[in-house]
C-alpha cells in the first residue's frame, strides 16, 4: 500500500495490520447484525438505513454500508454509489412522508467508527444540530416514523423495503 491509497477496511474481528488487536464491531454492526435491535427502513445487501435512537427530528434516519468501514473516504467508489442509491430513495421517502422544507444530510462521522450518512428532515440549517436530539424519544414514535418511512418507500415501488 502507498501513502496515497486509502487503507483497506477490516471485518470486525479480523486482525489489524501488524497483528494489532482485532478490530471491534462497531454499534452498527451489531445493529446490522440482529445482536442489537434497529428500526430498518432499507435493506440490501451491501447498504442498510434505520432510524437512530436520538433523532434531531422526527424520521432522522442513517445510512450505513453494512460492512464496517470507518472513514467515508475509505469507501470504493462502487460501494458509495450504493449508499448514494440508498440515500437518494431514503431522501425522497422522507420528503413524502415528513413534507420538510428539506432534507439535510451530514457526515460527522465522530460518534461512532463506522461510516454512516444522516439523513434529516428539516425545517431550517438550525435542525442540524446534535445539541437538540431527542435523548429519550417516545418508541411508539419511532416505530411510526419507520413505518411512515417503509411506505413512501413502497409507494416509490422499491423492493429494498425492510420488513419491520
């Protein structure tokens, strides 16, 4: 590998380069894996969406690569084209479902080591702010956000569609 190729992503629990400790699975990896539970609006096989657990607002979705990669810029490009399919159909499904000004879209990519794109309905840039997620929001609430989402996304005839 040359200084300017990105490194290669490592499967969780595969070793390191070096024989440094094995790499953890992330949070969302285990969420992917059915180890922890998730509200998936989107499932293929190589690119996943569910709502988080502390939205900015209601119908905060993530769109995750299912294999774990920390840094966007590590992706191959084929692999962020699928993400990009994901988020656009996830996106619209948002506009149908939540009718926001806009939906935003953000990678921080600070809290947790696994590439992951926000996806956010919303009113204003001021939306856009981890200071304002809901820390203990209703699941009632999630779960119908989810399904409002699984619809818009059945209405724009996707086969992707999660089963909740």
């Amino acid at each position: 590998m040359t200084p300017d190729q990105p490194e290669r992503a490592f499967s969780p629990g595969e070793a390191s380069p070096g024989g440094r400790s094995p790499v953890e699975p992330s949070v969302f990896s285990r969420i992917i894996s059915g180890e922890f539970p998730g509200r998936f609006v989107w499932r293929d096989p190589d690119v996943v969406a569910f709502l988080t657990i502390a939205p900015m607002r209601p119908g905060h979705t993530l769109v995750v690569p299912v294999r774990q990669v920390d840094h966007w810029t590590d992706l191959d490009e084929d692999l962020w084209s699928k993400i990009g399919v994901a988020q656009l159909a996830v996106g619209r499904a948002l506009m149908s479902a939540f009718r926001p000004a806009r939906v935003g879209t953000m990678i921080a990519g600070l809290e947790v080591p696994h590439c992951h794109v926000h996806l956010v309905p919303i009113r204003s840039e001021a939306d856009l702010d981890f200071a304002t997620a809901e820390q203990s929001p209703d699941p009632a609430r999630l779960d119908d956000d989810a399904e409002r989402i699984r619809n818009a996304l059945r209405d724009q005839g996707r086969t992707e569609v999660a089963t909740a």
